[in-house]
C-alpha cells in the first residue's frame, strides 16, 4: 500500500500526453522521494513546505507556537516538543518557520538521547534508524 508521501510523488511526477496517455516520470518520482531536485521533496502536491522535525509551527485551534517533534504524514499527526507530551492534527498547524537539515537532525538526536519513556523518544529513535544514524 502507497504512503500519503509515495502518493504525493507520484502526483508530483504524472503527467498527461496530448493523446491522453498518463505518464509517471520514475526519476522525477525518485527525486521529489529522496528530497532531491531543489528541494521539491520536502514539499507537498500543492508546493507546500512539509513539517519536519524541529520545525516552528502555529496551531490554529489553540493559538499556541509550538517546536515539532515529529510530523507524521501517514496518519495526520505532529507532535510537539515540551510537557505534556501531546499531538495534534497536521492540518491544524501552520509551517511558521522551517529549521535546515542538519538542525532537524540534532532535534531528532535530542529527543532520542531522552531519559524518558515517551513516544517522540521512540519515534525519534526509529526515525534515526531508518537513516542508519542509530544502531539498537
């Protein structure tokens, strides 16, 4: 089954012929995957910037400006830094200011170094090992 993200590429990379042949670019798709080509694989069907670890966001029913912990495209959910630990619903939050890379990266590396059991911990955690960055 496709990811909202895979199905986001490939919206990204499908096109329509004059005589009406749908065509999915494969290296198009790749790209806007692995975050390539100027920066389009971390933006949404719309061109919108996606939320990221460590990203600044507004959330709209509380009015309140949260540091994300996690966003999570799957299912809707954005976890926030601080106590309690708590979520939301991506839609409901606003990308106010996005970190670089390498910021995002230390947020991961701080929420996996935490002494508590929580979900941004494991969260964290899997996400660092997905990239290789973390061994169990």
């Amino acid at each position: 089954m496709e990811t909202e993200i895979e199905r986001r590429a490939t919206a990204y990379a499908t096109t329509t012929t004059e005589e009406g042949f749908v065509h999915v670019d494969a290296e198009k798709k790749a790209a806007y995957l692995a975050g390539h080509e100027d920066g389009i694989g971390d933006r949404d069907a719309h061109g919108r910037k996606l939320i990221k670890t460590g990203d600044t966001v507004f959330h709209k029913p509380s009015g309140e400006i949260w540091t994300v912990a996690y966003a999570n495209y799957d299912n809707n959910d954005l976890a926030w830094c601080g106590w309690p630990e708590g979520w939301a619903r991506i839609s409901d939050c606003e990308l106010r200011e996005s970190c670089s890379d390498e910021e995002s990266l230390e947020h991961l590396r701080k929420l996996a170094d935490m002494d508590t059991a929580d979900m941004r911990r494991s969260w964290a955690r899997t996400e660092l090992m997905k990239r290789g960055l973390l061994t169990q």
